[in-house]
C-alpha cells in the first residue's frame, strides 16, 4: 500500500513569509529620515555672540536669524533684505513656532530693533535674542 505524505511535513516553511528583509528596509529607512531631519533651521554665518550671565537655552526655537557686524542679515544660510525678514521668517516656521535672532557682538543694536520689529510684524509672537553664557 502505498503513503501519503501529509502537506504540512513536506513543505511547511514555504507558506510562511520571511519578514526580516522587510524589517531591515524599515530600519534603514526611519535611519535615513532621522539623519536628514533639520529640526533648526540654522543662520547659516558664524556669529561671535555677547556674553551674559542671565542667558537661558532656548531648545524650543524653531528658527535662528543671525545678524552679521557688516549689517547683513542671514535667515537659513541665505541673505536677506533687512526689510523682508519677516516674510522670510514667516514663510519658515509654523503657527506657534519661535524665532532666536543672533546679532554679533559689533552689528549695530537699530538694525537688532529693526529685525524684531519686522519678525513681529510678519506675526511671529515669540522671538528671541541669543547670548554666550559667561561664568558667574
């Protein structure tokens, strides 16, 4: 007489789907996107900040401004006309995002003024000014 081979002994990994290939793609991809993400959108210059003993972080900020000792002003690595910063800005962040504006130590205080007003005028309530904390 003759056996029958029963389906589940005979070739029982080939109904199963292997998942790990999968997986690794997922893993590699959430990598990618981590590594890409900007959560800070950064100046773009190298500003020598003021010191000060009252400095807080700010690790909420959405957005850095910097503001250069020749008056340029630099808003995500590109110059902008001191007068259209606030469209910039606005364009940039979100609805309750915040912006820290980092003047150098030599850039003139009426062209500091001059950014927040326009930063506030675009309707950015949160805004501001970056210092280097020095020892106490």
């Amino acid at each position: 007489m003759r056996r029958r081979r029963s389906l589940s002994t005979e070739g029982g990994d080939a109904g199963e789907v292997n998942l790990t290939p999968m997986l690794d793609v997922v893993f590699i991809m959430l990598i990618f996107f981590i590594v890409t993400t900007s959560f800070i959108k950064e100046s773009g210059v190298e500003i020598d900040r003021p010191e000060s003993s009252a400095a807080t972080p700010r690790p909420d900020a959405q957005l850095m401004v910097a503001i250069t000792p020749q008056g340029a002003v630099w808003v995500d690595g590109n110059p902008v006309d001191a007068h259209r910063v606030g469209e910039e800005v606005a364009a940039l962040i979100s609805d309750d995002g915040s912006v820290v504006i980092q003047a150098d130590r030599e850039s003139t205080t009426g062209l500091l003024i001059e950014v927040m007003d326009r930063i506030r005028e675009a309707g950015v309530e949160q805004v501001a000014v970056a210092a280097q904390r020095s020892a106490p």
